[in-house]
C-alpha cells in the first residue's frame, strides 16, 4: 500500500454490501478519477470491520477516519472534500453517546477496549487479493514453521499458546493436533469446520470474508504438524460470499505455490477443497459434520473413537472452527507468549464476539478472554437500545444459557461461563431487555434446536419437543406449577442422555431461565401473566378514555375491528375480538393504549 | 489377551479390550436393558446406533451417562447400572418414546413380541409423564409388507439390514427432529422402491411398524367356502421353527404336528412344497448338467455360473440391481411356484377338479412369496397358481383362532402325491442346503455312479460367503453360496467384472437362508435360534429313508404321467419362468 497516499477502505462484508456498498466503491472509484486522484488515493473492499449496526463503512486511511451509513451518493463528498482538501465530512462521522463526531477511530468505545488476533486482518486488507495479505506478515508463519521448526516444535508452540477451540467446545487445539500427529495412517486430513449455524452468530462467516488466507495459512500448518496432505473446508452453501472469497484465496495461494506440491521447496505438500453443507446446525458437531462430508446423512455418531484417530474416510482427521485456525498464525509468528500473555488462567487469548439483540452497537468484536461481560455490552456495545434496563444475554447460541445482571462482572472465559450455567459456544452474544419474555427466550431456542436436531436420539428428538410443548403450554397460560419441576426434571434427563453436544446442551437455556427467571415462570403459571407482556395469550389492550383523544387512528388500523368508538370521544377495544397484535399500541399518539 | 479390570455394580470383573459395558455387564449376570443395539453372532450383523438411549449407565467420573452398547470398558472403570439417577433417566427416556407411541397394544400385530412392550414392562412403567403431540404418518402397504411408521421408534435396525446386510438400500432415515423416520427415498411407497420384500426389516422390527400383510382371513373364509377344494403346501423350513410359537424350544421338529394340524385347519389336502422341492432340483438340476455340457463342450455363448432360483426377494434384487444378469439365474420357477403350477394342472386334472375351484395356500418361512405368488407371470387367466401365502407366523395365528392345542397334537403324514419328499427336499429351508440336493443328484446323473456319501459338509455352515469344490469324477466343479443380499452382491460384482471361477451358485436373501426368513418366529437378535433350526433340518434329512431328489418316486411318477422329462416342453411351459428388467421402475 505504501505507493498510495489516502486508502479509502469500504467494507465488503454481507451486511454492508447488503447496503449497496459495492455501489459506494464504485462511486468513489469514478470520483476518485475524475478528480484525478487516480495515483494517489486507493479504493479497496475489505472484509467486515465489525460495527455493523452503522454500516455501510467507510475508513480513511491513514487518518483512520470512520464515516458511518454511508449512501452512494456520498462518494462525491468523501473524495471532494476529504481526499481532496483534507477536510473530513463531518456529518458521515461517528457520532458517540454525547452526539459528538469522533474523527479517529481509535477513540471509538467500540474499537478501545478491542484486540484483533483473529480478526487482525478484517476491515484492513482486500481478502481478495494475496499481496495485501503477504505484505501484513501473510505466510510467514507458514514459512517459518516449514524451515525453522519440526512439527513436533509447531505443536509444541501452539499447546503452549493455550489455544482452545473457538467453536464452542474449548478443547485444546494444541493437544487435538498431537492426538492427530500420533496416529498412523497414509492419509489424514485437516478439516476446517465453516457450519456457523447459531442464531445471530457471523463470526466464522466474517473471518472468511475478510481474511481466507489466514485460515489457508493455519490449515497448512495444522496440515504440517499433524502430517496431512488434504485440507477440507465444510462450508454451509449460504454464506456465497466467503466461499467465492475462499475458492478466490486458494487458487491465489496455489499460483503463488503456497499450496501445492513441495511448498517452499520443502518436501511438505498440502492442497485444500470445498465441501458445501446445506445448512443443518447439527454438522457443526464433529462426527454429523464428517459424516457429511462423506455424502452421508449428517448425523452424530458415539465417540470414542475421536476424529483425531478415526474421521473422515475413517483416517486420523483434525476438525478446527474458522476462529481457532484465524488464531494461529499469530501464535507461530509472535510466539506462544505473545498469545498466553493475553486472557485468564484457562482461557488465553482472544475471543470474537457477535453482538445482537437489544444493544446499540450491534456487530462483531474481538477482545481478551478475561473482559467482563459489562465491558463487553455496556463499553464496546454501547449500551441497551432505547435506553431500556438490561436483563439478560444469552451466550453460547441455543447450546448456552441466558446470564443476568449478577453476572455481568464476571471476566468471560471458557471456564467462567460454564459455572455461571452457559456456555462460550462460538460467540454469539444475543442481549435482552426488560420487554423480553424469558419464557418466550427460552422456547425461541427450544424452537430452533427442535427444527435443527437429527431425530437420532430419543431424548433430543422426543425430549426437546415435549420440553417445547410445555413451554409452549405455559406461555398461553395453561401452565401450571408442576409443569415447571417436569420442565426441570426433562431437562435433566436430556443433558444427560442425549447423544451428542447439541442434545446435551439444548436444555441449557431453559435450566438457566429456570434458575435465573423463576419468578417470571411462576407469574405465567400462577397469576397466568407476562410481566414482560410478550406473551399474546396472556395480555389484554387498553384504551384509558382519559387520554383517548378519539382520533380514530387506533380504529382505522385495527384489522380485526375490535376497536369501537366515535370521532373525538373515547374508544373502546372488545377484547373477545382483539388478537392481540399491538397495533392500535404502536399508532396511538397519547399514549392511551396500555397493555396488563 | 488384553484384559481390562473394571467395576460393575460393586463386582469387580476383568474383560477383553474392546468389550462394551453390555456385553461385560452381561458376563456377570447384569442384563442392563436395551432397544435399539441388535447382535447376530456370527451372521456379522450388529446394529449399533447408539440411538435410543435405553442402556445408559453412570460412569464414575463422567459427567453424562454413557451408553452401554457404544461404550468400550476402560481400565479402573467404576459402573453402576441401576443407580437412581440411571433409573430415572432410562425410566424417563422409555417414557418419551411412548409418549410417541399409539397405545393400541391389545389389537397390534407385535403384541407379545414387541421388544417396547416388554421393555416398559420390564421397568415398570405405569404412568406417561410427558404427553403430546404424536408423529403422525401414512400407512403403506405393500403386497408383502405393511409399514405403520406410527409405531416406528427409530431404532434403525431396519435400515442397517436394508442397507448394511442386504445392500438394497430401500429404506433410510428422512427428515430431522421430531419428523425423523425410516423411509423410502422422498416417502414413496414400498412398492415403488427397489425393495426386495425379503423382510429382514420385519424380522428385527422390535414393535409393529413393519409387519407382513395378513392373509389369514382369506384363508378362512376360502376354506369355510364349500365349494372350494383348498390344499396347503408348507415349506421345509417352516416345520423348524413353527414350534417356538408354542413354547418348543427353538430347533424342535414339528414336522408331523404340522401335517396335523392343517388337517385339523380344514385343508382338503395336506401337501409338501419339499416335493416341489425335489421337482425344483430334477429342473434346475438338468439345466446345471445341460450348461455344463455345452461349455466343456466349447460352447462359448453358454451362461456360467448358473445361479439357484427360488428364493423371490433374490430375484427381484438382480432385476432391480443386476438386470444385465437376468439370463444367468436358473429359469427354474421356486419350488412354492412350481407346486402351485403342478396342483393347479396335474393335480386338479387327478381329482377333476376346475382350477377355479382349487385353492393353493403355501406356509412359508418368507414375506416375498406374497409378493411372487401374485406375480402376473404365474397366473392362468388372472387365476393365480398359488392363492395365499401365509408366513410361519400367521399359521400360528391360525392355529389359535382353531383352538387346536398344537402340542398335543399326534404327528401325522402328509397326502398324496405331492406330499412325498427326500431328505433333499427338507434342505432347501437353509443356506447351502439347495446346492447340496443338487449336487446329490446332479453328480448321480453325470456320472451314472452312486454317491459314497451323502453330507456335503463342505457346503454348510453360516458363513456369509462360502466356497467349495466337488470332484464330479474328476471333474472339479466349483461352487460359490451366498446367503444375504449383500453377500450375494459380491458374487455378482465378480461375475460382472468376468473375474468369477464359479460353475453354480446357491443364493439366499436371508441371513442363515429361509430358516431365517422375515417370516418366521421372531428371533429378537439371538442367532443361535437359527442355528439350532438349521441343524434341525440336517436332522430331518438325516432320518429320511431317500435323501436324494431324483429317487422320490411320486416324482418319477410325474414325470412318467405328465412332464415327460425334465426340460421337457411341458416342463419349460409349466415349470420355468423369465426374469424382468426393474431397473427403470
């Protein structure tokens, strides 16, 4: 990059692009030649910086200027004033909590308290060209593990780093690919897990969009260690970009003979190819994922035996998630100190975040292992949308359990959170406010491990539903008290009989709910009420006739016709009739419309 | 031998490496309970999904409970089996797969033979406290078997015999969660697939959502029909194991019980499909020496190996899988077809009765010779030679409904003419047994010498694919015996790529042949009732005064009043077949 003066970086992320940033690139293209400015400023689609809730992105380098929900016809501006005359367009800038424009980046709260290890590259290089990935260290790890370290140095590094797997189950990925190394067979293989399946998760997604080569890299060097020549990427076929990006990387890496045959002229060859999953949550688990692979149905089968000894085509097989590869070439090239100086005891490094729900900065973050969940939402995700109370965040996805306020200080690691009764998962961070129904919580995700469970085991395939049912019955006020030590007894029995880890943790947000909420289920049963009035069965619509202005608008957008009333006098809803849709709460503009 | 010492409920126990906690539980006298795990020993048949839940233990140490089927013993292993938290989950996990169940068990076809039924039993269940939806699915049924997926408790063991065992590859497990099932590909119906109907799905069904199409009400209203004359042909592997639906001990022979007990039924005429048995060898025999001949005589248009016809689940497998191969199995039809080709023309012209008026039901070890007997080709005028066919158990059902107390009954004899059989003719019921018979003749007949001896051990056993070669007087002929699908699929791999030394093949759907036919008494995994069947029939050859198909004189007779002589013109109208290409259906 250092031919060029000013880097206009626009995000290449799905979200963004979404938002027409292709449109935005090219825009500032044509401005930047129209002005001239062709030798000077350079236009680049990176991958996703992370703060998707402002996108599209734009970033001006070197002044590291962020310019937020930028529209096409920005560009005009973007290249006029700021490339041009060094002014920044003041009203693309991001604006913090107090509405003041940050021009730097850096001091963006989103980005302070932030370390990119895994996402170093995202929102930097263009991941569709190999040069800008080499010129930031790219393949250096590779090279030197092929001419300065034995494999069995490599593995040694990376047990020492303290790297666990990123994919939810933390277990050490130093130690999986010893396991690997240690089997004999003629062929093994190094499988990359891409089947991000969690509700509102998009970090492995993200990562291949905005950086392929990293994890092209790492698998060269899991390949090296472990003694595989065949690397597999499982990607689920509705992420197109990060597999067009992907098949871009390889095909680079192999022109520039950093896959292939004897790479680096030493005798180690190693070549990857794409295997494209059709989007079952369930072959995010190791085995359901091989089986896959194989053409099978994706389904789990008992371990032992482990991939490691026994995987795909039954060779020795390591299976990393995208985030624990992104890792390791960090870890090779600054050393494993480096890497274990970061995080808490168990739990080095960093973590990659998705923030969704109710938080103000929803996107995607990396920070230590050790940050406290408060820093996480409050700090980097600005707080609760609206202003509204925080309640509850869900990590871990559907596997892992919903944590209240006494746990926001609790520093997260892998460890931390599975005494607080969730789990790390891969990273999805989904947040809830006080609106929030944590029955309703609880069989939004029972709904999704219903739909995205195999059927092969008894406890997940009937247990999960019969749980769902209850759930269910409860959150239309047929619940009754004893339902709820059914609930928790079930629950029970399917964490500990179920087959696999989806089976295992499904009950998990649940047991948590249960434990942290046990109050809101008891007011469902008793007193048959939502407190949090999501539950449709269970709230009635009122309108005061004090502050009733008789509009007529709550009338006119009811489309049931359970709202009566004359013009200018008070109205009425008949609650047989009302469905409850809310409506007539969001039209009215005197707050007459109540919900109990 | 690497033993591994481990603790189950407080007993200390050592063991082989790579044992599971079941099968070491079960050394010891600890039968932990299980559903879905199904083993044949020595067939190679294991089912192992780890799906159901059912045998799940505590494991010190371990955080969830482990599975005893799919889990191997560890050194210092602590186990308990019925500890409360084990009781509660196993009890639990029965629960929710009833709560999944239609509980219509007093009119089910399974009831009493359902593995669900004495499981619930066997942990005392009494209440179901998780209620809900139930799966619901359609019912299929086919002309040999019935699927009630309803009842289906995804144990799997169906689709690891469609699959693993026969390589068919009908059935599989669809959808996902709560809507998993095992089906044919997209729901279609069974009969649309490439489904054999040998029935080795119904065989190992633990409840009843696979069973056979019921024949017995038109059998009972056929025989309550005064103007129907109604004969019984009964296949040799039935007498072995028709006694285990009475309390016999597996392997009791009950030939002449039997013969008694379709008199008492009603049956006009109580027949032996053995005989056709032996009129299958003198058929398929000939054909064997007529082939044989023209090769050594440099015929290079002739079709060897030839392959053993009878069995109708292998046939429709090559029409389906092999239908390049359709001129290599003998054209000899199955013995049951045979019989009922013979009872409907020579027969009925001896008793001067009108075909239409002549009913043929057959009691088979088998559900596919329901679907062969309603074949087209083996009907006059849409008049079908053979009527019904009952399997094993549906004569048991029979037998019931006569309130004929079957073990008291005084063994009696089968009719004549085509009640007579050889020794020969009694070991077509298992594998190697068809090859056998003909060898005995077919060796009599090349050679015009008599045979020393008569056990062809070389032939039997349970191996899946077995081999041997029979000196015909200085002619080797090499004989190849498959039993399973699977097995058979070898075989023909081999004949396709021109690399099979075989001049005659035996194949037979089943594991262990007919006398495990998906029609006989259920076995519930343990293969040693197949074994003592099997020997049962050596037993009853053994004390046959003719033992070989071509001395039977009832069938010497037929040839002189009828047929003529084997391959003869008549013979080939009534007593051979073609084969179809299925492989675009």
């Amino acid at each position: 990059m250092a031919d060029y003066k000013m880097h206009l970086l626009v995000c290449g992320g799905t979200g963004c692009k979404a938002s027409e940033s292709e449109q935005i690139k090219e825009n500032l293209l044509a401005e930047v030649e129209r002005n001239g400015l062709s030798g000077e400023v350079q236009v680049v689609m990176t991958g996703c910086f992370g703060f998707c809730e402002k996108g599209p992105i734009v970033k001006v380098l070197p002044d590291n200027t962020f310019y937020v929900q930028v529209k096409p016809e920005d560009a005009g501006r973007i290249v006029s004033e700021h490339a041009l005359k060094g002014r920044p367009v003041e009203d693309l800038l991001y604006r913090d909590e107090h509405d003041l424009p940050i021009s730097d980046s850096k001091h963006m709260e989103f980005y302070k308290k932030q370390v990119r290890i895994a996402l170093r590259n995202c929102g930097f290089i263009n991941p569709e060209n190999i040069d800008e990935y080499i010129a930031r260290d790219g393949y250096a790890a590779l090279a030197k593990c092929l001419s300065e370290m034995t494999p069995e140095e490599v593995v040694k590094e990376i047990k020492l780093s303290g790297l666990r797997g990123r994919g939810g189950g933390g277990f050490p990925t130093g130690l999986k690919w010893e396991i690997t190394a240690r089997s004999v067979a003629d062929q093994k293989y190094v499988v990359c897990n891409a089947d991000e399946g969690d509700p509102g998760a998009f970090m492995d997604r993200s990562i291949l969009e905005g950086d392929p080569h990293s994890v092209i890299e790492a698998m060269a060097i899991c390949g090296y260690c472990t003694g595989s020549t065949k690397g597999l990427v499982y990607i689920r076929a509705e992420y197109p970009l990060a597999i067009q990006r992907l098949k871009t990387a390889i095909k680079q890496a192999r022109e520039y003979g950093l896959l292939g045959q004897e790479i680096f002229g030493s005798s180690f060859s190693f070549d990857i190819s794409l295997r494209y999953g059709a989007g079952a949550f369930v072959c995010g688990e190791e085995t359901a994922l091989i089986h896959s692979m194989e053409g099978l149905r994706g389904e789990p089968t008992f371990k032992p035996p482990f991939p490691s000894e026994s995987g795909y085509l039954g060779k020795p097989t390591t299976v990393n998630n995208v985030e624990t590869f992104a890792s390791v070439p960090v870890i090779i090239n600054k050393g494993a100190s480096f890497f274990n100086n970061i995080g808490t005891e168990k739990s080095k490094g960093t973590k990659v975040f998705a923030l969704a729900g109710k938080i103000n900065n929803v996107g995607l973050i990396e920070v230590p292992m050790g940050t406290t969940l408060r820093e996480v939402i409050f700090d980097i995700g600005g707080g609760i949308k609206g202003g509204k109370k925080f309640k509850a965040v869900q990590t871990g996805g559907p596997s892992g359990g919903c944590l209240t306020n006494s746990f926001l200080d609790t520093p997260i690691d892998y460890d931390n959170l599975i005494s607080a009764g969730s789990m790390m998962g891969s990273g999805g961070m989904i947040v809830m406010d006080e609106d929030d129904c944590m029955v309703s919580i609880a069989k939004f995700y029972l709904e999704f491990t219903l739909d995205e469970s195999c059927g092969k085991c008894t406890p997940c395939r009937i247990g999960n539903k019969r749980l769902f049912e209850i759930l269910d019955k409860i959150t239309k006020g047929l619940g009754t008290e004893e339902d709820l030590s059914r609930l928790r007894s079930l629950c029970k029995v399917i964490k500990d009989t179920s087959l696999c880890g989806l089976g295992q943790t499904s009950p998990n947000p649940v047991l948590s709910t249960l434990d942290n909420f046990y109050d809101e289920y008891l007011a469902h049963v008793k007193d048959h009420k939502c407190p949090a009035g999501q539950c449709k069965s269970l709230v009635r619509y009122n309108i005061d006739s004090e502050k009733c202005t008789g509009c007529t608008l709550c009338f006119r957008n009811c489309p049931v016709g359970a709202i009566t009333g004359e013009k200018r006098s008070a109205h009425f809803i008949d609650n047989s009739i009302c469905i409850k849709c809310g409506v007539c709460y969001d039209k009215c503009k005197f707050d007459a419309v109540s919900v109990s | 031998m690497n033993m591994i010492n481990l603790t189950i409920d407080n007993r200390p126990i050592s063991v082989e490496k790579g044992t599971s906690v079941l099968d070491a539980a079960a050394q010891i006298g600890i039968k932990i309970p299980s559903l879905c795990y199904m083993k044949l020993e020595d067939l190679n048949i294991e089912n192992k999904p780890g799906g159901c839940r059912v045998c799940v233990v505590e494991v010190e140490g371990r955080r969830n409970l482990a599975p005893a089927c799919c889990t191997e013993v560890a050194e210092g292993m602590v186990i308990k089996t019925h500890s409360m938290r084990a009781i509660h989950a196993r009890r639990t996990v029965v629960e929710l797969i009833l709560s999944d169940h239609p509980t219509d068990c007093l009119k089910c076809a399974k009831a009493g033979n359902c593995d669900l039924q004495s499981l619930a039993q066997h942990l005392g269940i009494r209440e179901i406290h998780y209620q809900g939806e139930q799966s619901t699915f359609r019912e299929d049924t086919s002309p040999a078997i019935i699927r009630e997926l309803d009842k289906c408790i995804r144990c799997r063991r169906c689709e690891m015999m469609c699959n693993q065992i026969q390589s068919v590859g009908a059935l599989s497990a669809i959808n996902r969660g709560f809507n998993a099932v095992v089906s044919p590909a997209f729901e279609m119906n069974l009969d649309h697939s490439v489904c054999t109907y040998c029935g080795q799905c119904v065989a190992v069904c633990p409840t009843g959502a696979l069973t056979e199409v019921d024949h017995t009400g038109a059998v009972i209203r056929a025989l309550s029909d005064p103007t129907k004359t109604v004969i019984v042909q009964t296949a040799p592997a039935v007498r072995a194991a028709l006694g285990e639906e009475f309390g016999n001990d597996p392997g009791t022979l009950v030939t002449g019980k039997l013969a008694a007990a379709l008199r008492r039924l009603g049956f006009d005429y109580v027949f032996d499909t053995d005989f056709a048995a032996d009129l299958t060898i003198l058929e398929e025999g000939t054909e064997l020496l007529n082939r044989l001949t023209a090769y050594l005589g440099g015929d290079q248009n002739v079709k060897l190996p030839m392959l053993t016809s009878c069995c109708p689940a292998w046939v429709k497998f090559f029409e389906h899988q092999f239908p390049e191969l359709k001129d290599i199995p003998s054209s000899a039809r199955s013995p049951q077809q045979m019989f009922g080709s013979i009872a409907k023309s020579y027969f009925a012209d001896k008793i001067g009765v009108n075909r239409k008026d002549l009913i043929v039901v057959s009691i088979m070890p088998c559900v596919a010779k329901k679907y062969e007997c309603s074949r087209e080709e083996f009907s006059v005028n849409g008049n079908p030679d053979v009527d019904f066919a009952l399997t094993t158990r549906e004569l048991a059902q029979l037998i019931n409904l006569a309130n004929i107390d079957f073990t008291s009954l005084p063994d009696e004899d089968f009719d004549n003419p085509l009640g007579e059989s050889t020794g020969a003719g009694v070991i077509f019921g298992t594998t190697g047994g068809v090859i056998e018979a003909a060898v005995r003749t077919a060796y009599e007949v090349f050679t015009g010498k008599q045979l020393e001896r008569l056990d062809f051990t070389e032939l039997r056993g349970m191996e899946g694919l077995r081999h041997a070669t029979i000196d015909f007087n200085g002619l080797p002929i090499h004989i190849g015996i498959a039993h399973g699908l699977g097995n058979a699929r070898k075989l023909l791999e081999d004949i396709k790529d021109g690399k099979s030394q075989f001049h005659a093949i035996e194949i037979m759907s089943c594991p262990g042949g007919c006398i495990g036919g998906g029609g006989q008494p259920y076995h519930h995994g343990n293969a040693e009732i197949l074994k003592k069947r099997q020997m049962a029939l050596y037993r009853e050859d053994q004390g046959k005064a003719i033992r070989k198909s071509h001395e039977n004189p009832y069938i010497t007779k037929l040839y002189e009043e009828f047929l003529g002589k084997p391959m003869s013109e008549k013979s080939h109208h009534l007593l051979h077949t073609q084969y179809f290409d299925r492989s675009k259906n």
